[in-house]
C-alpha cells in the first residue's frame, strides 16, 4: 500500500508539479493539497484523510511552515513532516527542526533525490540531506559544548539509544522494562534538560553523543 502525502504549499503551481512528480513515484501518492497551515487544519476538521507525510513549505501567509508543524506536534505527531521550501538558511533549518520537522528539503531537490528522501524518512523516521545535518550539529555543538554541567542518568541514556530507532514509545518502555509514562518522563526530562522540542532532536543528540551506539 502506498504511503499517503499532503502537500502544504500557496503556490498552487508548484504544488500541482510536485504533486504529478509524486504521483509517479511506486510508494508513494499525494490526496490532496492545502494552501497554509489553516487550510489544512480546516481539512482535517472537515473529516479529510489524516495522511502518513506532510511536505511543508515554509513561507505561506496565514499560517506560515513554523506555526504548522507546532499545531501538527501537538495534535498529530504521528505524522512525518518534511520541510521543503526555498529556504536554507541555517536559522530556518533548526527552528523546523526544534519545532518538529523530521525533514528537510529545498525545492530545486531533483525527483530522484525526493524518492529516496520520502523512503528513508518512511523508513527512519527522519531525513536530512548531508548539509541540513551539518547546521543541525553545528547549531548542537554551539550550545552544548560550552556546557559541561549537563548530568544524564544511565536509564536517561538508555532512553536515548532507543529514539533513534522507529520503536514507539510504548514498545521502548517494553524494552526497558518499565511504565510508557517513565519513559514520557525520561523524555520531558532530557528534553528540559537540553533544550530540545522533539524526539528528533533527542535522536540527533543521541548520534552525536555516541548514545546510539551504546
């Protein structure tokens, strides 16, 4: 079955192109397309299908791409959003990314390199293309190594290994043989602790840290 994809875009035009290019692809089709954050919240109040990826544009009037994936954090976040704008400016990238974006993309991607990013992003959880990574640890490395009082707990690292994974977090709580709401809690702590929104974020910390490697 293939996955389904929302595209939240105001240029009409683009959306449509990226919508026939989608639709070509084996694993993937787009239901319908929204012009702003509003008019997707309206869909989904209007009972259209909850899709499985949203791919985002972030400069839209109304409800613009950021105030967008933190209404869908909060109220859908089992849905993978991918940013896919023209803008790749480093300040961009990581407020998607702490406000929940488990993607990134701009819009002169090739087809080809859009296949594979929507596959590993159903397949992992997340994508980011090489230089969207680099800004996203540049902007790690800048605010946690000049903080050497961080103190993470042996079952908070545990906690940590397990988010780079596609486990949920009730199936984690399985494997550390505790409660889902201790593992909510090992989530909010770490969350608080470094700063951080999302679980991506917590996985990004995670591989950076060597945690995931544990």
């Amino acid at each position: 079955m293939k996955k389904t994809i929302v595209i939240v875009d105001d240029h009409v035009l683009i959306a449509k192109a990226l919508e026939g290019i989608i639709d070509n692809f084996n694993d993937f089709e787009v239901i319908y397309v929204a012009e702003n954050g509003k008019d997707l919240i309206q869909k989904f109040e209007a009972n259209n299908a909850i899709p499985d990826i949203i791919l985002l544009d972030i400069s839209m009037p109304i409800m613009d791409g950021f105030e967008t994936v933190l209404w869908l954090q909060d109220n859908h976040p089992d849905i993978k959003v991918m940013a896919l704008s023209m803008q790749g400016d480093d300040k961009s990238v990581i407020k998607m990314v702490k406000n929940g974006a488990k993607g990134y993309l701009l819009k002169n991607t090739h087809p080809k390199d859009l296949e594979e990013a929507l596959t590993r992003l159903n397949k992992d959880g997340y994508f980011y293309p090489e230089w969207a990574s680099k800004i996203i640890l540049s902007n790690l490395n800048n605010h946690h190594d000049a903080d050497t009082n961080i103190k993470i707990s042996e079952r908070e690292k545990e906690f940590l290994k397990y988010t780079v994974t596609e486990l949920s977090y009730k199936e984690i709580a399985e494997k550390m043989f505790c409660s889902p709401r201790t593992v909510e809690s090992y989530r909010d702590q770490l969350c608080e602790k470094l700063e951080l929104k999302t679980r991506v974020g917590l996985a990004i910390y995670a591989i950076k840290n060597g945690f995931a490697e544990s």
